[in-house]
C-alpha cells in the first residue's frame, strides 16, 4: 500500500500525459485558458500541453500527499519533503518556460540524493539509513547491513543515469513511459534479488543447531 502511495504522483503523471497526448487540441486550449498566468507568453502549444499539464497535476498530487500526512498527523518522510521541493521547483521551471527539460532532470536529482544520503550517511553520522528503516523488521549482521547499504547506493546512482539517458535518447512519450513502468518495474526487480539474497542470511526456523547469521559468508 506503501508502495502504491509512493508512487501515485508518478501514475497520476503518466495517466494525465497520455490523455492529454490523445486530445492535444483539447490540452493545448485547456493549458492556456487554465494555466496562462503560469506561462511565460500565456499560450500554450499542442506539443507542449501533454507534459505541461501532468507536470501541474504531479505537483498538486505530491503536495496532497504532504497534506494528507500532515492532517492525520503523520510523519512526512525527508525525502517526500525533497521530492515536494524538487517538483514545485522544477516542475514550475518546466511549466514557465514550456520546457520539458526541467521536469525530466527531477528523477535523476531525487535518486542522487537519495543515494548519496545513504552514502554520507554511514561515513558523517555513524547511523545506516536502511538499517534505521528496515532494522525493527530484519535481523542482519553488520557487515549485511553494510553491503544492502552499499546496493541502494548504486541502485539510485544507476536509475539517475538511466533516466538521463531515456529522457535524451528518445522521444517525451517513452521517457513518460520509462519513468512509470521503468523506475517501478527496476525497483520491484531489485528488491525481489535484495530479497531472494537476504534470505540467506536470517535467522532459521528450525531452533539450534543451525548456522546463526554472522557464520555465513
């Protein structure tokens, strides 16, 4: 459910730009009669709506889900705090300017600083970011924690290049499409592997005389 509410912005994003990319003449119209005090010149093209209008809708959708915590008085998380940041800043940038550049430099600097939090972290503050989130529910070695550590790391500095590279290798269509079923379907992938191989290292149900966790390599 988590997970769902995580990336409900970006679903929101993709089903917003593929309407939009259908009825462009519709887009472009409503873009400009809703969004013109938004936009640098106050007119908005069929070729540019698409993307303009699911970046204003990606915005609204992660500043509801800050609210919504906030009124049920829950915890926001620091990085929805840095993806609200990110997306009203660059996302703003895109719909001003009419260019997608902007918006699609935001996952990239979400997943870099995602990974280089779990980098510093360790190394300034002595405390594992993975172990602070998973640690009630796992029970690992250090030296496990260490290396899943390590994973994250160069997992989102991966993805960030990889959207770079989607976003100016081909068309706005397909990076949309990179960015909802890539960035979920690599990290479902990557979490089964984390899974399937920290599997080896938890405690057994099977009582004594089983290999403890910190024996196996």
């Amino acid at each position: 459910m988590k997970l769902l509410f995580d990336f409900l912005p970006v679903i929101l994003f993709f089903g917003t730009f593929k309407y939009a990319e259908a009825h462009k003449a519709w887009a472009a119209d409503f873009a400009t009669r809703h969004l013109g005090l938004m936009v640098s010149g106050g007119k908005v093209g069929p070729g540019e709506a698409p993307v303009l209008l699911a970046t204003v809708v990606v915005i609204a959708a992660t500043l509801a889900q800050v609210a919504w915590l906030k009124l049920r008085g829950r915890k926001v998380d620091t990085m929805l705090w840095v993806s609200l940041t990110l997306v009203a800043v660059l996302g703003g940038l895109t719909v001003w300017f009419h260019s997608e550049t902007f918006i699609k430099w935001k996952p990239s600097v979400l997943y870099w600083a995602m990974g280089v939090s779990f980098w510093l972290s360790p190394l300034l503050f002595n405390r594992n970011l993975l172990k602070a989130l998973l640690g009630e529910q796992l029970e690992l070695p250090p030296k496990v924690w260490h290396r899943l550590n390590f994973a994250w790391v160069a997992f989102f500095a991966v993805m960030g290049f990889l959207n770079i590279w989607v976003a100016y290798s081909f068309e706005t269509a397909t990076w949309v499409n990179f960015k909802l079923f890539g960035g979920i379907g690599l990290m479902l992938v990557f979490m089964v592997v984390q899974g399937l191989w920290i599997s080896r290292y938890m405690p057994s149900a099977e009582g004594e005389g089983q290999a403890t966790p910190g024996d196996r390599t």
